[in-house]
C-alpha cells in the first residue's frame, strides 16, 4: 500500500455538488467510443454506475509477505524519521525486515536464521496456495454483502499471483511467480458469485528492480525505479492482465515509472473495458475516483471515493493482530455509512494465510457485516448523498443520511434509548411515511418543533445501527 497516504492521513474535501455527481453517472451513454491517450480522452470516461451503486468491495493482500505473516503491533509515530522500523504493514515485510534495529528483523533472524532469503518463502507459499479454495473466498464476499473484489496480483516485493509470460531479469525462473494462476481462479469464482472482479498492481514500486531498503520519507523517491527496463516490463505487466482477466478495477499503487506509458494503458483498458475504472495512484492528472487510506471524509464529496482500509492495523496477514487490532463490529459498520453518506466505497482489507485462511476474526466482522446489509442494504445500495451527510439525535446518537428513489434514509449509528428517537433539525409534512428497516408496520411520529420525534418498536430488529426510512416528499 501507498504508506505515504497513510502516515499523512490527509483528504482534502468539499461540499456537496450533487450535479457533478449525477452528470457523472448521466453521461455514461455519451462516452467516446474510442479513447485516446490524452487526459482530455481520458476525462471523457464517466463513472461506472456499478460502481457507483456497489458501496463495498473486498480488498485482498495475498503473497510472499503471507507466509511470515508478522508485523509489530507498537503505535506508530509518523511524525518520526525512523516510523518505517516499526512498520505495521506485514506487506512490506521484505522491506522493514532489512531495516536494521527492526522488530521484524529481530523476528525474521529469530524464526528463519540471520542469513535467510526472502524469496525461498516462494516454495511454501506455492505449497501452501495449492489448498486454497477460491469459491469458499467468493460465497464468504457475497455473504458479506461486497459487490465487487481487488486482488493484489503484485506487490512491491515482486512476485506475481499469475504466471506471468514476461520474464522478472533479477529473480530466478522459480521465483519470479506463482505456480497456480492464483488470479485466474479468483476472477472466475468471484464472477460466477456475480460480482465483479478487480486487479491491484504495484506500478510504482518494485524491490526487485530498485531493493531499497526505503527506511524513511526521503527514500520514497529513489525507490521508485525509472529504468527503460521497468517501464517496459509494467506497461507489459498490465497489457497481459487486461487480455487475460479483462477487470473491472485497475487499482495502481505509488504511482507509475516515468518510462512508463499509463495513459496509453488507460486508454487500452477503457477500450477494452467500457466499463472499466481506474484509480488515482497512475501519477497522472486523470482518475475515476479518489483513494484515502485509513482516512474518511469530513463532507460529501462530489467526485467519488473510496476509502481503503484493513479490517486491522495491515493489509497483509499479520498473525500478531487479534481482537483488540480488529475494528469491532459496530464501528465497521457505523465507517459504512458513514463513507456511503459522503459519496464514497468501502474498500474492505482481509488479509489471508499463506494456504487461503481467512482469520476467524476477520470471518467474523465479514459475518456481521453482511447480516447488517442483509436487513438495512437500502439504505446503502444504489443510494445517493443527501444535501447534508450528518445529523444527531436528541441523545447525541450520531445520524447520517442516504437517499434513493422517494425514500430518505436515517442511519443510527450508536444505542438508541429508551421507546422514541428524536432526529433533529429535520422537518417533516403531516402525513409522511416513517418505517423501520427490518420491521414491518409503519412507525408514529411527530414534529416537535425543528425536530422529528418517531416511536420505536419494543423489541428492535437486527444489531447495531438502526435505519430510518423516511418518504422524501415528506420531507421539508
């Protein structure tokens, strides 16, 4: 992942622009049959209503890092030079594990010798993934209620998920990439589930052609490698991924090489894919949509977003993490909607084993996600950002509002006491229909003053955060 974004933590936001949100969507039907490789072609590509409508995706870090599976669960200060020594990314494992003073190197020498290779990690987890069942990952994302998926097919260190034809110059044949084409089977599972299927690729760095390590901010740069060589090999890297899997994400990191060509890969994706988007990460001035990491919105945003995150502290497997690492269910979902009310995607981090194992708590907050969306998914699905994304109650409940179709949605996001709810500054004419997502009759309510007071039921459905629907027309 782009640690740079997360040690910043940073978004800029504006208020909401609806009309740049629905013109996006509106002129889908009007894009150029052709694209060209100009940032004025490229801007033409509208947004995806998929996308759009789908809310959440299912990120996956799978690789070489699986196999250690190990990062150091000490706080952070970004604020330090020497932050990387204590990265809690087990991503980068390769990277942090040549830091010298490093917990991870500490546990590298401590499991795998002083004088380990890295990349020997390459016979386990081609053992290991050989057992991986990619239908069991596809039932356990739709159940969650994702509508599409991103899988990391190369991260920094290197190694590819799919047996790449275009040949790695610094890594021996055996161990330049996956025996099992680990990408092919996905994208057919995930796609027989309905969902769509996206790609993530590490263009902007690789530790096989420029090793590092990056041991602190102003080693970013130089890491990146600008040869011919490279921008040959990820311009091919990419082509041979459009023609084999044809996603429905391009989801580039850290940039792009200079000796590269993005816009004329675009270009070829677009064509290719229509339908298609790309990210932000290309380095050029041309994107779909926006990728804070770790990092929501504080206003609805006109252009869209979607915020990456680990269901823990990192993207890949860290055997470290436990509960108290996990983001508790209820705050996952509350970051849902949250996101959602601002015009943004979820995109959901679960980090495997090296043989597929998803851990059980992360199972666990997928489980209680996709029985939230089972009941309240109108809420999200399809919606669109109201004309202010954050209301309160009464109690001081945090609220946050959606729309579709003729029906304004109030999400709950926090306990709800006592036999009412009292939403405020909300308006609504006499006669509005008022229901509860999950319960069956019409809810009673009343103005009070600037504020809506609605009755609840005794016994409430479901857990966590509770949706109002309300009838927009009502609505004052």
């Amino acid at each position: 992942m782009k640690l740079l974004n997360c040690c910043k933590r940073i978004c800029t936001a504006t208020t909401s622009a609806m009309l740049g949100v629905s013109l996006a969507v509106s002129t889908y039907a009007q894009a150029p049959k052709h694209y060209e490789a100009t940032i004025e072609s490229l801007n033409q590509h509208p947004l995806p209503q998929w996308f759009d409508d789908a809310k959440l995706g299912i990120f996956i870090h799978w690789g070489l890092y699986s196999v250690p599976g190990w990062a150091p669960l000490e706080k952070v200060d970004f604020t330090k030079p020497d932050f990387l020594k204590f990265n809690p990314y087990a991503e980068w494992y390769y990277n942090t594990v040549r830091i010298d003073g490093s917990p991870t190197q500490a546990y590298n020498r401590e499991h795998y010798g002083a004088d380990h290779d890295y990349y020997s990690f390459t016979e386990t987890f081609n053992s290991e993934s050989k057992r991986w069942n990619p239908d069991i990952w596809a039932k356990v994302f739709k159940d969650a209620g994702a509508k599409y998926v991103v899988l990391t097919t190369k991260h920094h260190e290197g190694f590819t998920l799919w047996p790449s034809s275009i040949p790695n110059p610094k890594l021996p044949a055996a161990r330049q990439h996956a025996s099992r084409d680990l990408v092919g089977d996905l994208t057919s599972s995930v796609r027989k589930q309905g969902l769509k299927m996206g790609l993530y690729y590490s263009g902007g760095l690789d530790w096989t052609f420029v090793p590092g390590p990056i041991a602190g901010p102003t080693d970013f740069e130089k890491a990146k490698p600008q040869s011919e060589a490279y921008g040959k090999y990820a311009d091919a890297h990419y082509r041979e991924l459009i023609e084999l899997y044809h996603p429905s994400v391009l989801w580039n990191d850290i940039d792009y090489p200079k000796s590269g060509h993005p816009m004329e890969l675009q270009a070829e994706y677009y064509n290719a894919v229509p339908d298609g988007i790309v990210d932000d990460r290309f380095g050029i001035k041309h994107s779909d949509y926006t990728t804070p990491e770790y990092s929501t919105l504080k206003d609805i945003n006109p252009k869209k977003w979607e915020e990456c995150r680990g269901l823990g502290q990192s993207f890949g497997y860290n055997r470290a993490e436990g509960e108290a690492q996990t983001i508790a269910s209820d705050k996952l979902i509350y970051l849902l909607v949250d996101i959602v009310s601002k015009n943004g995607n979820l995109l959901l981090d679960v980090g495997p084993e090296a043989d597929g194992t998803i851990p059980a708590v992360q199972l666990d907050r997928l489980k209680a996600l996709g029985a939230w969306l089972g009941q309240n998914g109108d809420a999200i699905y399809g919606t669109h950002p109201w004309t202010r994304a954050e209301g309160k109650t009464s109690d001081g409940v945090d609220v946050r509002f959606t729309q579709k179709s003729s029906t304004l949605y109030a999400t709950l996001m926090g306990e709800v006491k006592g036999p009412a709810v009292t939403v405020t500054s909300i308006k609504l004419k006499p006669g509005t229909k008022v229901r509860l997502l999950g319960y069956a009759k019409p809810l009673q309510w009343s103005q009070v003053g600037e504020d809506a007071k609605v009755m609840l039921p005794s016994s409430l459905p479901g857990k966590y955060a509770y949706v109002l629907g309300i009838e927009k027309a009502g609505v004052m």
